[in-house]
C-alpha cells in the first residue's frame, strides 16, 4: 500500500498541469515496506519533453541529489511519478519498455483539459511494472489523511 497526503497528491497534480501538454515527472521520497508512506515529493525536469507528449526520462541529477539526501536517514527513493496528456493513469506500451528498476512504485496521473482547456489532474493510480512477467500490479493507495482517521479512538 502507498501511503500519500492530500498535500502531496496536490503538488504532484500541479507539478503535471504545469508540465502538460508534456509529460511531467519527478520522484517519491518515503519509508516503510508493506505500507509505503510518501515522505516527499520532487519534481524533475523531464529530459524528452521536446520529444514527443507519451514519454518521459526523469533528469539524474535529481535522482542523484535524492539519492544525497535520503542516506543515513530513514527514507529511501521509493519510486517515480510522471503524467500522461491523454489523461490515463496506466502504464503505456512505452512505460512497460521501459520499466527498469522492478521494486520501484510508479504513480501516474493522468491529465486532461477541461472545458476551458486548461489541464486538469483527473486521475492517479500507482503501479508496479514488472517487465520479467510482463504485468502491471496495481498498487492501493490511501491518504494519509483517511489512515489517521482510521487509528484514531472516537469517543463513544
Ligand atoms: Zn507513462
């Protein structure tokens, strides 16, 4: 299970509007491994986005500088999201050719325009590719704001 804020979700569908009609792309910062908690969200410049709106290739220097920041912390590079312009959230043929990195998350956002064609985030779902099997694994997720909401002891 990934576990993300409301917040967080909300940066990352601005991040994509922004980037749209292009894809938009960065990383996912968190910690835990059944449940996955989103730690923080980083943008990064998507290096094919002069190339064509169906692909992305996340700058490394973001990559590298994620990597810098989580060592000796709790927090690891859990994974990757980016958008697609045509408003799906699932992994595209060029997605599964690409699908290094097995044990990664990938969230997808997917973007569209809305009557005034201005791009809106209408959808998000995170997956596992995992290119051995040739399948995609869909990844539940919940905010972080629903799982508080879940643990805490309401008066009776
Ligand atoms: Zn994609």
């Amino acid at each position: 299970m990934l576990v993300l804020s409301a917040e967080q979700m909300a940066s990352i569908a601005t991040a994509a509007e922004a980037a749209w009609p292009a894809e938009g792309c960065g990383l996912l910062i968190g910690k835990g491994r059944r449940v996955v908690t989103v730690t923080r969200i980083m943008v990064a410049d998507n290096l094919l986005k002069t190339q064509g709106n169906d692909r992305f290739e996340l700058d490394p220097v973001v990559r590298f500088a994620a990597e810098r920041s989580v060592r000796g912390t709790g927090e690891r590079v859990i994974g990757h999201w980016h958008s697609h312009p045509d408003g799906s959230a699932k992994p595209s043929a060029t997605d599964l050719a690409q699908a290094w990195e097995p044990e990664m998350i990938w969230l997808i956002v997917g973007i569209a325009a809305d009557g005034d064609g201005r791009p809106q985030a209408i959808q998000m779902q995170a997956h596992r590719l995992d290119r051995e099997a040739g399948k995609i694994f869909a990844v539940r997720m919940e905010t972080a704001e629903k799982r508080a909401c879940q643990g805490a002891v309401f008066p009776t």
